[in-house]
C-alpha cells in the first residue's frame, strides 16, 4: 500500500487532488481534498466552512483577478451522500442526485475546465455513507481533454468497496510544466490510518510548502455518523 506522503513529496505541483478511503480500524469514512497554485490570483485563498459545506474564499478580495475557476464549493451532501470535487461540478452533482439521478449521470453533463492550454482535468469523488449494517463504498471520476486542443473529452468513473486502511488518491497534474500534464491512469490505492489529525497532518507537511494553499480532512463515523474534521489554510484571516 501507498505512503500518501511518499506519493506528494516526490511531486512539487499535484495541482488538486482527492482522496478517499477507509480507516484502518475500520470505523470511519475518510475523505481529504488539497488545492494548490502557481499565480498570485490562484494562491490567493482559503477554505471556509458552512455547516458540512466548504467553500473556497478569497484570502485578499482586492487581488481577485478572475474568480471563475478558483471559487467553487469543494466540499457539499445531499442526505447521506458526500461530494467533493475541484470545482463547480459538485453544484451539478448536487442537482442530479436531489432530482434521483446519480453521480455518472451529472458529470456526463460536464467537461474538463476551460483553462487552454491546461484544459484541467475535473476529478470528483462521491461518498455513499451507509445505513446501519450496509457497506461503504465510493466513487471517483476523472474528465480529461482527450486531444489537447479542447475539442474532446474522455471521462472515466471507477466504484469501490471500502476496505479497512485502504484509500484513493486522485490529483490533477503529473507534475509542473508549461503546459501542465494531466493526470494519466486510474487513482492510486493509498493507506488511511485511523487518526484524522496525523492523517491531515502527513499531507499538509508533504506538500509543496510554496505551492500548497488548503487541506480539508473529514471523516464520519460509520456506526453514528458523526463527522470530525481538520482544515489547514496557508493563510489565516
């Protein structure tokens, strides 16, 4: 099994990324999700929480120079489902599984990001928390350019049944560069140990220090459902 932290310091510009997984004990449903960035407008950002939604805001609102795809709500629920996502398609999953549809069928509805030459990929994730005595399980998707010139997408979607200690990452970028490679391939199992707070702990410290921007890690606990949660914000208002 992966070392998430092994994974990100051999990685100075992930971009976004996403996991998601199952303590070791076996007791809680873990997700984490990171922003990072290279412009002013970009690093210029926090997470806030609203109840169980986290929004990015900006730190400095006179240095916002295009807010189009850096202010978005990473973090929603709708009844026991979780959504996170590096963008405003966690709206567009919110919307589809509140009219009874489901987690392919909203992001069939969406692309990559608008971004040339990067055209970013939308990675997402979806947590089915589960009633008592049922399994957890999860979802992933990725939509990426498929030709480099933004004309078409390719979207992948992959489901998982939760085992104890055992996660997904999925992330953005390969790494730096100009333009910036996409992520290839399917998400990378990782370990989720049982503490939260090492948990969020590990990532943060393994991160680009120059780079990173925020970390939200939250995990809920399978027999009563309460959730704990820990939020790292390079900047503090």
């Amino acid at each position: 099994m992966n070392e998430l932290g092994n994974i990100l310091k051999q990685n100075s510009y992930p971009g976004r990324g996403i996991v998601v997984g199952k303590s070791e004990d076996g007791k809680k449903a873990v997700f984490a999700y990171f922003i990072m960035g290279r412009s002013q407008n970009s690093r210029n950002r926090v997470f806030a929480c609203y109840g169980d939604e986290v929004r990015t805001e900006p730190f400095d609102p006179a240095l916002v120079r295009d807010p189009s795809l850096i202010i978005y709500s990473p973090v929603k629920t709708a009844g026991r489902a979780v959504i996170v996502t590096n963008g405003d398609q966690t709206d567009t999953i919110e919307r589809s599984l509140k009219a009874g549809h489901c987690f392919r069928h909203a992001l069939m509805q969406r692309t990559f990001e608008p971004d040339a030459p990067n055209y970013t990929p939308r990675i997402s994730a979806l947590l089915h928390l589960p009633a008592k005595g049922e399994p957890f399980t999860y979802e992933m998707s990725v939509l990426k350019c498929a030709d480099g010139r933004g004309e078409r997408c390719d979207r992948f979607f992959f489901v998982y049944e939760a085992g104890n200690g055992v996660g997904h990452f999925l992330h953005t970028y390969r790494g730096d560069g100009a333009p910036l490679p996409s992520f290839s391939g399917e998400p990378v199992p990782v370990r989720i140990p049982s503490d939260l707070s090492s948990f969020a702990g590990e990532i943060w410290e393994s991160l680009h220090a120059e780079n990173k921007i925020s970390l939200v890690c939250r995990a809920y606990d399978l027999a009563s459902g309460k959730s704990e949660q820990v939020i790292f914000n390079k900047y503090t208002r």
